[in-house]
C-alpha cells in the first residue's frame, strides 16, 4: 500500500512538472511568435519639411501628405494584421492608421462627410478591411470582398514602399486612394494576371448615388526584368448623379536592366463628363518617371520627375500644368529603419504657391520610417 501511496505521488508530481513546463513554454512566447500568430504588423513614420519661402500658410501648396511646411509631423502609425487565404480558404486584411496622412485618405462615409475638408477630420482612419477567399478553380479564383487601397498607381501610401519620400502629383490628384466593395482576381499563370472590381467609386464607403463604378486591371510580367500593369475604371462619382460618368487609364511599367538599377514609369488619363465650373467635361493626364540605384546593402538614390496637367482645374482647383523634380537619397541605418533626405521643385504654368503670388516652390525634408 506505501508503495502504491508512493508511485501515485510519483505520477501526481510528473503530472504537475509537465503541466508547469508547459505553461512555462507558453509564458516564454517571443514577441515575434505573437506577431507571426496575429499577422500582425506596425509601421510608424515622420518627417520635417522645410519650405524655403517659409509661407505665412505653413503650407506646402499642391503637396497633400507632406502638406505642412516648417513643421514637424507624425505621417502615420499603422497597425496591420493579416491572414492570407490558402486555396479553399478564408483570409484577411485589418490595416488602422492614425496620423496626419490617416487625414488625407478617408473615404466618404468612414472619417468624412460629403463637403468637409480632410483638415477638419480626425486623425484616425480604417485604411483596409476586407476578408479573402480562394476558391480551388484553376490556379485559384480569389474574392476579396470590403474596403481595400486602389490597384491604380506606382505608388502607396505608406512611403516606406516608395523610392521618394513625397508623393507625385499623380498620385496625389489623378487617382483614387481606396475602394469599397468586391475585388475577383485569377493568376493565369506565372506572367499574366488579372483582377475585375465592382465598388461604391473613388474613395467611397458610403455611395453618393445609385450608380456603381467597375474596374479591370490586368498585369504582365513576360520576363524578370518587366513589369506592366493596365488599369480601367469607368462609373459615376458626382453627389446624386447616375449619368455623369468618370473614365480612368493608369499605366505602369517597371524595368530592371541590372540587379541594382530600377526605372519605374506611371501614365494616367482621366475624364469626366459634366464636371468642370463651366459644365464642361473635365479631363487631366500626366506622366511620373523614376529611377533608383543601390548602392549597397546601405544607401540608394533616387530621382523622380513628372508632368501633370489639369485641364479644367477639376483635380488641383486651377487649371495648370504641373511639374516637379525630385531627388531622394535613402539610409537604411537598421533592418528596420530608413531615413530619407530630400530635396523637391515644384513649379507650374499658373501662380499656384505661396497663397496664389508663385509659380514655384522648393523644399527640403527628412523622412524617418520604421517597420516591426
């Protein structure tokens, strides 16, 4: 019976060591086994600006998310988790951001109302939120269904993602920035893709009217060295106004000659019916080109210029043509953390800065972006 006594406590005391290592293996979890668990993600960038006209404003006119001159800024704080969707499984996308660029890119129902300028909004937005699916046809027909960023453009909102620092002016007015509804792509294989979209319009979780806008975009990539992007939409976007229709074309072509070389080209061209002060059709186009070579593991450069013209003013306000100029180095001091000096000419064929009395501006900045 001792025995018996002994060989239960025995297994009593193996029984409470093996749930004690467990629970100490759980307690020891590193913070990068809970970010792989969550998806989970955050990004944090600032900057200063410098204008040199140092203008009463404190603005950097035509400049949209490094609008404030003279002053230093918290861009953006970003928390994004993610899941992708296995075929014949569901994914995810949840991205907050908060920050004076969270500002800039609400959309009509979440974070602005119909009139109200993005000066007058919080600093605080829901960026992304979609759910994923991939169905097992073919090489696997994904539906990606909720609030996502456009497909148009060479660049994105976080800056960390793009070779400058500042954005270019087609980026700022020729496109959109989000959509909300339902996005339906297929890889036909390796070089070749497309994706179909239905959403409420430009920037839109609330529509302003009955109608719907549709989008296609197709990508090519027939060798390592290329990659084209063909981009459509097509619908109405005025307050209340099934018939005035907005047309979109956004091109882009990426080109790696060499491994550390990398040239970059977006053309755009947009119209729209009945939407200029005269109650003529409006249209704009323009063209971004940008290169950046590596160095090394440490430092880039990069240059952009583009040419943005907006015919009737619908887009800028003025009816212009715009340029710039812009040159970036980038020090990536850590895994995590880059720094980007830069330095940027604006000018345009009407007197578009300093309150209306210029017809040029030049700045210079530093960007700090950090990614965990």
């Amino acid at each position: 019976m001792k025995g018996l006594k002994v060989l239960v406590l025995a297994i009593a005391l193996m029984l409470s060591a093996t749930g004690l290592y467990a629970e100490e293996k759980k307690a020891a979890m590193t913070a990068d086994d809970i970010k792989k668990l969550l998806g989970l993600s955050i990004y944090l960038q600032g900057g200063y600006t410098y204008n040199f006209r140092n203008p009463d404003s404190q603005e950097n006119e035509l400049r949209v998310f490094d609008h404030k001159a003279n002053s230093f800024t918290l861009d953006l704080a970003q928390l994004v988790f993610t899941k992708d969707a296995p075929t014949g499984g569901v994914g995810f996308k949840l991205k907050l951001s908060a920050g004076e660029t969270a500002k800039w890119i609400h959309s009509l129902g979440l974070g602005i109302k119909s009139g109200q300028s993005p000066r007058d909004t919080d600093a605080f937005d829901l960026t992304e939120a979609y759910v994923s699916y991939v169905a097992p046809l073919g090489k696997g027909l994904r539906f990606d269904f909720g609030k996502f960023v456009t497909f148009h453009g060479a660049e994105v909102i976080e800056a960390k993602d793009n070779p400058n620092y500042s954005r270019s002016f087609l980026f700022n007015y020729a496109i959109p920035f989000t959509h909300t509804g339902l996005k339906i792509s297929y890889p036909f294989s390796d070089a070749l893709s497309a994706s179909f979209h239905i959403v409420n319009g430009w920037d839109n979780t609330d529509d302003n009217n009955k109608g719907k806008t549709v989008g296609l975009s197709v990508g090519y990539t027939p060798i390592e060295q290329l990659a084209l992007t063909f981009n459509l939409m097509y619908g109405p976007e005025q307050d209340r106004n099934n018939s005035n229709d907005r047309f979109l074309f956004d091109w882009v072509g990426t080109i790696k000659p060499i491994k550390n070389l990398s040239f970059i080209l977006n053309a755009d061209y947009g119209t729209e019916q009945k939407a200029a002060p005269d109650g003529s059709n409006a249209k704009w186009y323009g063209i971004a080109g940008i290169v950046k070579y590596d160095f090394n593991d440490f430092y880039s450069l990069s240059m952009r210029a583009e040419y943005f013209k907006d015919n009737k003013g619908v887009r800028t306000g003025t009816p212009q043509a715009l340029k710039e100029i812009t040159l970036t180095p980038e020090f990536r001091v850590a895994r995590s953390i880059i720094l980007r000096p830069e330095y940027r000419h604006d000018w345009s064929n009407k007197e578009s800065f300093d309150s209306g009395r210029k017809k040029s501006q030049d700045t210079i900045a530093l960007g700090v972006m950090y990614t965990w």
